[in-house]
C-alpha cells in the first residue's frame, strides 16, 4: 500500500565530486540488527498462528515514585502491512530505547494497532494494596479491554490471576513478542510524560531526569529533602532508610 529503484551509471562514467554520487552503502550494521529484532518479534507473533494477537505491559513498577502505568495492545495481522511493520522499524523492549526512539514508536502504534488499553494506578493505590498485585490487576484489565474473540493474549512475565481472558505469560515478553514491545513503549511514554509534568509542581526531586526511579541524584535529593506525595512508601529502600522510613 505504501512502500525504489536506483538510477545507476556505467562503471566509468561517474561524474562529479564523491558527495553528488548516490549513497549505495545501504543500511548499517547497526539498522540491520535492529530491523532484524523488529522482524523477529513480529515473527513470534505470526507464529502463534491467530490473526489477532495482544500484549500486555507495564512501566514504573520499580520505581520509587509515581503511578504503575499498565498497557495492551491487539495487532490484526490480516490487516497490519507490510508498510505499517516498517514504520515500526527499531520496535523492541522499551527499556532498552533511548527516548526519541520511544516518542517517534508511539504514534505509530496508536495508529497502526487495532486496540490500546492504557490504566493508571496511582501511588495511593499501590501503598495500600501493594504493588504487585496492582501490577497484576492493572494487565489483566487491560487484556479485557483489548481482547477479542480468538485472539492470542500475553503477558509480558506473569500468569494474570483475575484476568477474564485466557492468556499465556511470556518471560522477557518484551523481547520477545512485538505485541507486547508494542504495549512497553505505549505504557513508557505515557508515564515518563506524566513525570516530566509532575516535575514542574516538585522541582527538588528531578522527576523530569529520573522519572521516578532510584538514581544517585534521587536518592540524595529524598536524603535532603524528604518525600513527596508522589512517593510510595509501601516498600524498603536505601534512600528511605536514610530517613527512618520503615515499610
């Protein structure tokens, strides 16, 4: 549907200087690597064997600030093309993409998916029921809201116990299946905004450079100032020992 064909010259009949010749390097080592991650992920996918296929994942749950930020995402691979897994090119566990990579992934899938789940969980919610359980609630919720029927779901490690969809858990799943890569980029990005605009009303915890997460500078900066109401205080770290804070 979207998807060229080099001019080429006789072997000695090149005119010019070497910058107005056309690049016929092709792609790097680097973007060939990348494009076969990419394609093997959708390879796990496809072999599942079902046209729908869904992932689900979650971001922030080893942090010490902020939300739990669940996604799913349903592909239609009778309908997703060929054009549209290119525009996806580099998609892979979003931990492991720089944040461009993130925010230019992310429209793309909003675009090409068939369905996107997003749920929020907040800090007080996970303080009082604990996190794991609010992680695992928050991707079965999700699944539901994506499935459809005979659609393949997964979760991106864990067995989902309240989830009323049948699905099977896949370890490293973000590695591993493009639908839920899919969902650890959607789930990502919409926390680290969250963060970043959280920044602007606590500025002493520099929520827009570690978003929440037990970095050096965070740590010191609980150390010296204290918490935030964006804090969870529901389980032991370095940084809250320092302050007498016990779970």
């Amino acid at each position: 549907m979207r998807s060229s064909v080099r001019p080429s010259l006789p072997t000695g009949h090149l005119t010019g200087s070497a910058s107005s010749r056309p690049d016929r390097s092709g792609p790097s080592a680097a973007e060939r690597r990348r494009r076969r991650r990419t394609a093997a992920l959708f390879r796990f996918d496809r072999e599942l064997g079902a046209r729908f296929v869904a992932g689900a994942d979650e971001a922030g749950r080893g942090s010490l600030a902020g939300p739990l930020v669940a996604a799913a995402v349903l592909f239609d691979y009778e309908r997703l093309s060929r054009s549209d897994r290119l525009a996806l090119g580099g998609l892979d566990d979003s931990k492991q993409k720089t944040e461009p990579d993130r925010e230019r992934l992310f429209p793309v899938v909003l675009r090409v998916a068939a369905a996107v789940a997003v749920a929020v969980r907040s800090v007080r919610e996970i303080d009082s029921r604990g996190l794991h359980l609010t992680n695992l609630s928050s991707l079965g919720d999700c699944l539901e809201r994506v499935a459809v029927p005979g659609a393949i779901c997964l979760s991106d490690g864990f067995r989902l116990p309240t989830c009323k969809v049948e699905h099977r858990a896949v370890i490293d799943g973000d590695a591993t299946s493009a639908a839920i890569a899919a969902s650890s980029v959607i789930a990502k990005v919409t926390r680290d905004r969250y963060m970043r605009r959280a920044a602007a009303e606590f500025p002493l915890w520099d929520f827009a450079g570690n978003v929440g997460y037990s970095t050096p500078g965070h740590r010191a900066a609980i150390a010296e100032h204290g918490i935030c109401e964006l804090h969870r205080t529901s389980f032991r770290s370095n940084a809250y020992s320092q302050l007498g804070l016990e779970c």
